[in-house]
C-alpha cells in the first residue's frame, strides 16, 4: 500500500538498451521486471518514495515503436495520474524523441512530469550510463516545488545529465553517452553535484487545466528530404499520392528549395489539394523564414507553411496528432503554426 506521505512514482519500461540487465555473473541479458532492477540498483531503495511499475508485454526495441504503443502510454499515464506524482518511462533511444514529441500532445493538460530516460549500455554492464540516466531521472519526477507543485510539469527526456524539453529533442549519437541534443530550446536543468534548474525555461505548473489524453493520430504523411539533383517523376509521384494528407518538408538552410518550374508546380497543386506542407530545415540548428530569400519566398507563394524550429520528430507528431483529431484543413494550418505545448518559437 502507498504511503501517502510520500510522493509516489510509476515506471513504466516499454524496452530498449536500459531494460536488459546483464548478469554480473554469466553475462546474460536479462528481461526487466523490477526485483531485477533493484537488484542491481540498489540505489533506488535509497529515495523516499513510493515506486511502483508496469512493463510492456512483451518489452519492444524501440524501432518498433507505433503510434499504437504512444496511446498505450498515454492510457497507462490517464488511469495512474491521480495516484501518482510523476511517471518514469524507461524507452529505448533510437526512437526516444519521437514518443517524447508525440506525448507532449497527446498529454492535453499536463500537470506532472513525464520524464523519458533509456541508456546506451545495458544496467549491469561496469560502465553503464543506465544507473545514472534512471536514479536521476526518478528524482527529476519526484522533486517539487515548497508550495508542493511539481518543479517539471511536461514531458521531458533526462540523458547524460541533461534534462531536456521532449519534443525539442533529436538523438544525435548511436555511441556516445550523451545521445541526445535540444539543438533550438535551452537545456531545462543540469545534474552535477546537485540538480540545477533553469526555472524561467520549464513550463509553468497550471493549476487551471486538467489532463485530456489524446489517443489517435494520423499517419498518412511522409518526411521528404531535398536534395541537390532531386527528380520531377520520383516527387510528383509522391506528392499525388491520394492517401497522402501531408509532408514534412525538409528544405536547405532558412527554408530554400530550387527554383524548378516543375518543383513550385507540384508543391502549389498539392496545397491546392489541400494537403498540408510544413518547412522544415535540414539545418540541426535554427528555424526556417521564407521571406528571406527568392529560393524560400516562392514555396511561402505555393501555401507551404513554416514549420519554424520544430525537429522533425516534433514536426511529424504535431501534424500526425492534428490530422487526428479531425480539424479542418484551415484549423491544422494555423494550429501547425501555433506554439502548443513549448515545441516550437513563433516567428
Ligand atoms: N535499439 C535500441 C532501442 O532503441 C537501442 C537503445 O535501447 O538505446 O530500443
């Protein structure tokens, strides 16, 4: 039973690198369940909280991550948010920022934090990052404000001492520990000797909202990346695709693309079909603004939007989440535009 005197967190392990406990002893890998975890983290004994787990069944590499097991999240987070303080969720890395994007949607209202964490080499192994990413990242959920508010309401991903915004997020090495990057949003708060916050950049405890979980999304979009010599045939084939609703479309620099007749075409007949183009650069810092260049201002001309700084797992979580909940086509325009839930800086 709960002891209501202390702040309670679940942990929710869907897979990945961090779950897979290596056997001190033989070195196998081992499944995840909690008696494991303690057992080689005996650390987490140590906090003066209430945790409690649940795991997927069976526990998925994180490549395998759909939009099916985010609302299977966000349901776990729905039924468990009156009895807990703040969720956990143990994730793979590979595709950590885009369940961290999609959550901060379809988590209408947060008010605790959900902090994604995962590690490079398993627990168990000597040099593994997963002991630290986890105990910090538990503590990170637990820690509140002396008017008892939580110091993070959002959804957030906690990686080599690094608390960072969820869907400001990109993952940006496959080796080292410090996988992950928020290339356009300040980081929210370093761990060193003690866990130091930069409260001004957090998202503000909001005592007038409640949660309202988002379970659908839409993924009839592509991400199509430009490229010097890029091919009429292959993106008009593409572009008039009927199930196509939208693209993330990711251009040079500050939102440039070639002056191609054929490209500006196909780009203004698809707006007309009223799908929904957003610019994003592949630059992994800065944001796009067509108006500065000839190159930029004629895809503003054919009805693309900008799409700002957002990443492109922020980019293609918003737009999936917006065409799932049955906006009309001028609603999803501005709303794509619109700051939501921190993701993005309005230019
Ligand atoms: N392939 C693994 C995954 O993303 C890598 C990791 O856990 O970091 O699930």
């Amino acid at each position: 039973m709960n002891n209501k005197e202390k702040p309670s967190i679940l942990l929710i392990y869907t897979g990945g690198t961090i779950g897979m406990m290596s056997n001190a002893e033989t070195g196998a890998l081992e499944n995840f369940n909690f008696e494991h975890l303690l057992r080689y983290v005996p650390e987490i004994k140590q906090f003066n909280l209430n945790i409690s787990s649940q795991t997927f069944n069976p526990p998925i590499d994180s490549s395998d991550m759909h939009p099916e097991h985010w609302a299977n999240l966000v349901e776990i987070i729905h039924s468990n948010y009156n009895s807990y303080d703040g969720f956990v969720i143990l994730h793979g890395t590979d595709t950590m920022a885009f369940t961290a994007s999609a959550l901060s949607f379809m988590l209408e209202g947060l008010n605790k934090p959900v902090i994604l964490t995962g590690s490079q080499l398993p627990i168990g192994v000597l040099r593994t990052d997963g002991k630290e990413n986890l105990l910090t990242a538990i503590e990170i959920a637990a820690a509140k404000n002396a008017d008892g508010t939580p110091i993070v309401p959002e959804v957030c991903i906690f990686f080599n001492q690094k608390l960072m915004r969820g869907n400001r997020c990109t993952k940006i090495s496959a080796e080292s520990f410090d996988a992950f990057s928020s290339n356009n949003y300040p980081v929210l708060a370093k761990a060193g000797l003690e866990i130091q916050y930069d409260y001004k950049q957090i998202r503000p405890y909001n005592p007038a909202v409640t949660l309202v979980p988002h379970y659908t999304l839409d993924s009839d979009i592509i991400i199509f990346s430009l490229f010097p010599g890029i091919k009429p045939d292959i993106i008009k084939n593409v572009l008039t695709n009927d199930s196509l609703k939208g693209i993330i479309f990711r251009t040079f620099g500050s939102g440039n693309a070639p002056q191609d007749e054929w490209l500006v075409e196909a780009l203004t007949e698809s707006t007309r079909q009223e799908k929904i183009i957003v610019n994003i650069t592949q630059c992994s810092t800065g944001s796009v603004k067509m108006h500065l260049y000839e190159t930029g201002l004629q895809l503003l001309e054919s009805g693309i939007i900008s799409g700002a700084d957002l990443t492109v797992e922020a980019a293609l979580t918003k737009l999936m989440f917006l065409l799932g909940k049955g906006l009309t086509h001028d609603e999803i325009r501005s709303e794509m535009r619109r700051n939501i839930c921190g993701e993005l800086t309005e230019n």
